[in-house]
C-alpha cells in the first residue's frame, strides 16, 4: 500500500528540519548565479566551452572520479529527499516516495566511462582503432516530468565521454534545476574538475532554448520532452537526439498470470502518478480475461469508474489540446476528490473500459487514469496495441505466457523499450535488468541512451607498426 504523498512529505520535511546544517548543499534554493549557473546563455556556453577545452587534457581515471563525485553528490539523502520533494512541490507533479527511487537509480545505474569500448583491427598493415570521443558541448533540454533525474542521467553520461554539457530546464523546474546544477559543480570542484562542466542559466526560458541551440560553440542537442521541442531540435540543422513522447499500451491475454499481470499494471501505471513516459497509459485485455483482470486490479489498488464518473472526470482532466495541465501527475485519491468521490484507502489508479476512440485511450495523459478496451482475442489486441502506440517507438508492456505471441507483438510494435510480465518499470532497469535512462530515444534510434550515445567515433589508424601476431 501507498502512503500518502503529503504524509510522506511532511516526514521528509520534519527529518531535514532536525538535521544538523551541511553548509551551502543543503542550503534552501535560491536562484543565484555562479557555481555553473550564468545570467547570459551566451556566457553560460563559452564558459562550457572553455571548460570542455580544459576537460581534454584530464585522463580517463580523472574522468572516473568526477563521475564518482557526481554520483556521491546525488546519492546524498539530504539531497535525495530535497530533489523528490522540491520536484513535487515546484512542478506540482508525481509522487515524493517515487520520486526519490528515480533519483537514486538515476545516480547508481547510468552507465559511466567504462561504456566507452574500443574496438580494434591489427594485421599486416598495423593497427586501427575506433574510440568513442567526445562532441564538444552538448545543449541539453530536460522535461517538467523527470527535472532531476534527467539532469542527474545526462551529466553522468555526457561528461563520461568527454564533454561539457549545457542544460536548458523546464522554466517550472527552474529553481530546482539551478539547485542541482550548482550542486554538481561544487561536487566537481572538490574532485579537481574544470570549472563549468555542467552549466545552466539563472532564468531558463524557451527565448534562452533557441540561443543555446542557436551557438555555434554547441555541438549537439539532446531533446527530453514532448513532440514539439525533439521536432524544434531535429530541424536545427545540428547532430540531435530526440526522445519524445510515449503512449504505452499494455496487452494482457488469455495466457497471462492474470492476478501478476494486475499487480504489474498498478504498480506500472501509478509509478509517480503516471508521470514517466514509459508508464502504461491503456490497457488491451483479451474479452475472455478482462472481467477477471479488472477483479483483480481493484484487489491490487485500482478503483473502477461508472460511466457518469468517468463524464465528470472527462470535464475535469481534459483540456484542449489533450490532458488538462493542472491534473498531470496527480493522485488517483486527488483525482477522484476532483470529482467529489470519497477515495477508499490504498487507492494508487483509476481504471474504466473504454472504447478505443476515447481520450483516456489515445492521449498520453500523464495520469493515473487508464481506458481499458476489450478485444476478441490476442491477435486483435496486438494490432490495437500497435495502433494506440501511434507510432512514437516508445514502449510496450504484453503479459502472456504464449511465447509466439509475445515475439509476434515485439515485431509488429517496434517501440524501443518492450517489457514482459513486468511492469514498466523494469524496463528502465528497477527491478529488471540492465542500465538506467531518462532519456529514451526513439525517434531517432539512440534507445535507451548511454555516453557512446553521446560520442563520436573516431578512427585511428597506425600503418606497418604495433601487429605482434
Ligand atoms: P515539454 O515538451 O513541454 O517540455 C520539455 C522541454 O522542452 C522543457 O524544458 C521545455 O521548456 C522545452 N520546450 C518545449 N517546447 C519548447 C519550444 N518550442 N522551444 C524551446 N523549448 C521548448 O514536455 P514536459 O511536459 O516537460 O515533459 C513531458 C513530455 O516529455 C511527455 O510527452 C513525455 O512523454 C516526454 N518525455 C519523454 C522522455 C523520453 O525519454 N523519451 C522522458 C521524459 C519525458
């Protein structure tokens, strides 16, 4: 069972008000400049820049122990418990407890240097090599849902090989954003790095976005966001990752351990309210097991809406253009007191059948709030499941035990991540195996991001010398 995220906040808060001052780091925000952070993007990028000139003299062990700081700095349960509670609090969105394993994942299993592998031909004509090498400066943009953890995941890797990152936060994950930053820099400081390795500016803003994608000394954009900023970098003429949005659907079968499957789904679905890309936002249930899976989802924490609520919660999470912004990452109990329901303890998701034209079925809400659509058997639901996915390359959850099927689903869907028996996410690695990523890239075929997805390759040649066999 879940507690409350208010509850749980004001424990976190009594904790870090007992706790004996740890200087600057624990030091409440304030959006001041210095330590990384820069009034000008002009400066904030020739400063990186600067500092990525200086990072090309430092060896790999160097490299390593930055890393190593960077890691020890985000993994400090003061700066845990700041980072969960201050993203709930200054974006309004997600779930304190949840928010914290993020961080701490994000901090202990992005892959470091030793991502970076050489590979190597040797013969009769010498020697060649192919390294992983740095781009120079990257401009990074960093999503409302993740503030934190994408900073934290980005600089691993990015600094891992070899370059200097520039951040452009969310303008509502502003003051946390800034937090962090400075943050690492004194991290790094202590650790003998350059100064300004990881760099932000004091007011970010779409206007400061386009200058920092505009400077020619940035030679690489990573986009974490929706649709609109990975279009805006893919056409900017520069090398660009792009990692977008998802609508995962979630196939379960007649196969299935439906009670697991049930369990799996809460769990994936109420993660952080919803927030994470890679959450299950529909659910494709084979007729003869739906009745079954919704029983047992409400046994697991689900909470079944009636036709008339779910009219009333259409006119309160719905907006426009989509999902209204106040709602996203709340509560199922806040979402359900939205439309005057008296939550019954441990409720973590609201789930009601759907057809699949509807908006809780085709828009990627960001909520606690999944449409269930029946289909008449497996087939047909994998090919619903490819339709709602609408062609973002993201991720997949099935559960089944039909292996064919389950392989049948992973080819047609194509997305980048695709999970089985599991909820969603273990396929970001908590609880499933493998390294960790906030940005996932799909549309342009980085997967699940790591520091070779931040490296050029480079090839050395050594001609007639160094072949000893
Ligand atoms: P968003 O697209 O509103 O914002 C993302 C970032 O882009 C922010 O820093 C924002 O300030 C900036 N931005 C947006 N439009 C811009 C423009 N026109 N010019 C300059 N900057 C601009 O997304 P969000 O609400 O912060 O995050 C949620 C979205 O991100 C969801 O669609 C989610 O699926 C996606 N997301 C994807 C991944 C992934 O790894 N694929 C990870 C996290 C979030």
């Amino acid at each position: 069972m879940k507690l409350d995220p208010a509850v749980i906040e004001a424990a976190i808060r009594a904790v870090l008000a007992e706790m004996p001052s740890t200087g600057t780091d624990a030091a409440p925000t304030q959006r001041s400049e210095g330590d990384g952070v820069f009034a000008d993007m002009g400066d904030a990028v020739e400063a990186a820049h600067r500092a990525w000139r200086e990072y090309l003299t430092k060896s790999l062990a160097d490299r390593r122990r930055y890393i190593a700081a960077i890691r020890e700095a985000m993994l400090r349960p003061e700066h845990l418990d700041k980072m969960s509670v201050d993203a709930v609090m200054q974006t309004g969105m997600g779930d304190v407890a949840d928010k914290y394993l993020k961080n701490k994942v994000a901090a202990e299993l992005t892959p470091g240097v030793e991502d970076l592998e050489t590979s190597a031909w040797s013969g009769d004509d010498g020697l060649t090599t192919v390294e992983y090498s740095a781009f120079g400066v990257i401009g990074a943009i960093t999503p409302t849902t993740n503030p934190t953890e994408t900073i934290t995941c980005n600089t691993i890797g990015m600094l891992a090989a070899g370059n200097a990152v520039v951040f452009s936060p969310h303008p509502r994950a502003r003051d946390l954003s800034v937090w962090q930053v400075q943050t690492i820099n004194r991290a790094l400081r202590e650790a003998g790095a350059p100064e300004n390795l990881v760099v932000t500016v004091a007011e970010p803003s779409i206007e400061n976005t386009n200058k920092m994608m505009e400077h020619r000394k940035v030679q690489m954009l990573v986009a974490t966001g929706g649709p609109g900023i990975v279009r805006t970098v893919l056409k900017s003429g520069k090398k660009a990752i792009g990692a977008g949005a998802g609508n995962p659907p979630v196939v379960v079968d007649e196969t299935a351990d439906i009670d697991h499957a049930a369990k799996c789904i809460v769990d994936g679905a109420s993660f952080d309210n919803n927030l994470p890309c890679t959450a299950e936002k529909e659910i494709i249930a084979v007729d003869a097991i739906a009745d079954l899976l919704k029983f047992h989802m409400v046994q697991h924490g689900a909470y079944e809406l009636s036709a008339e609520q779910v009219k009333q919660l259409e006119g309160l999470i719905l907006g426009e253009r989509g999902a209204a912004t106040e709602w996203i990452g709340k509560s199922a109990t806040a979402i359900l007191e939205g439309i005057g329901v008296e939550p019954p303890a441990g409720v973590r998701l609201l789930v009601c059948e759907a057809t699949k034209e509807h908006p809780f079925v085709q828009v990627e809400l960001m909520m606690p709030v999944l449409g269930l659509v029946r289909a008449p058997d497996v087939d047909a639901a994998i090919d619903l499941a490819v339709e709602l996915e609408h062609g973002n390359r993201h991720t997949a959850v099935m559960h089944s035990q039909n292996v064919s099927k389950l392989t049948k689903m992973g080819k047609l869907i194509q997305t980048t991540i695709f999970v089985k028996n599991g909820p969603s996410f273990t396929g970001i690695g908590i609880g499933g195996e493998g390294f960790t990523t906030f940005t996932i890239a799909g549309p342009t075929g980085e997967g699940l991001t790591r520091p070779r997805s931040f490296a050029r390759s480079r090839r050395c040649v050594l001609v007639g010398d160094l072949n000893v066999r």
